[in-house]
C-alpha cells in the first residue's frame, strides 16, 4: 500500500515559521516510520491562505500525484520481469496454439473425408438401384438433407475447435503456472 500513497498534512498555518522537516523529526516514530515507507511523498495545506492561493495548494497535489501516477506507469512497462513473463506466455501460447490447430484441422480433415465417403457411398447406392423413379428421387431429397446435416454438424465442430485455440492464453497461462508450483 505504502508505494501508493501520498500523505497530505492540513493546518501548516499552526506550523507557524517552524519548518515541515523539523516539525516531522518530533513526530512518532510509527509515523516516521510509515512516512520513510512512503519515500516521504508528502505536502502540507495551510488553510488559512487567500483562495487563490488554497487553488495553489490543490494544483500542486494533482501535479505531484500526475508526476507519481507516470513515474509508477514507467516502471511498470520496462519491468524486465514482466516482458520476461509475457515472452515466456508468448512463446507458451504459440506452442499450445499450433499443436491445437495441427490436431484441430486433421481432425476437420478426417471428418471431411467420412463425409465425403459416406455422400458417394449413398450416391453409389442410388446410381445402382433399379427402382422406379419416385424412389430414387426420394432417395436424392434424402441425400441431399444427409449433406446439409454433415455440412451443418461439420461447421458447428469447426467452430467449437477455432473456440478453444481463442481460449489457448488461457491454457498457457494455467501450464506456466502449474510448472512454477512443481518447481
């Protein structure tokens, strides 16, 4: 908590001329303590002061608190630790993701082809029937729902495989995670 804050004192105009430092040095050692823990980032209002001047005051907490909110958004994007982390989730990912959709399109792949196989197979049998002629066209109307049907079931498992290789962040995350604790 203490890396966020900033300590505002009210009432510097009871300081009188006595310095801020020197007033704090005789404070408890609690609140000394707490102060060095916030790297002293601290400001003093003196509220008997013209308006204008209080304006001041404000304008010079939001200023340092802009100054502190950038220099804390700094740190935080050249942290070595955390590219290092979002490397390793990187090169994590892009594993998970390509070994996923290796196995995803083989697998469209054979169901494909299952699908294919079975259409000319019901075709074949349709070309070999000698039946009359409304059995073999109800047979086609048959066929062709049989298609769609696969068409439809195929889709649907092309969708459900491009959905987990979005959710393959996720995964990654869990693996590294998982390999820390065996560490």
């Amino acid at each position: 908590m203490e890396a966020h804050v900033i300590i505002v004192f009210t009432r510097g105009d009871e300081l009188g001329n006595m310095d801020l430092e020197v007033f704090l040095s005789k404070a408890p050692q609690e609140l000394q303590v707490f102060m060095n823990r916030c790297d002293k980032r601290r400001v003093i209002f003196n509220n008997k002061l013209p308006m204008e001047q209080r304006f001041s005051q404000v304008h010079g907490l939001i200023n340092l608190i802009a100054k502190f909110r950038l220099e804390k958004e700094m740190t935080y994007y050249t942290d070595d630790l955390f590219k290092a982390a979002e490397r390793s989730m990187q090169i994590r990912e892009d594993e998970i993701r390509n070994k996923l959709k290796d196995d995803m399109d083989k697998l469209v792949k054979e169901k494909e082809e299952m699908f294919e196989r079975e259409f000319a197979n019901r075709e074949a049998l349709l070309d070999n029937l000698e039946t009359d002629k409304e059995k073999i066209e109800g047979n086609r109307k048959g066929l062709q729902e049989f298609k769609c049907k696969q068409l439809e079931e195929l889709t649907k498992f092309k969708n459900m495989c491009e959905e987990i290789i979005r959710k393959v962040r996720q995964q990654a995350r869990q693996n590294i995670i998982e390999e820390d604790e065996e560490q």
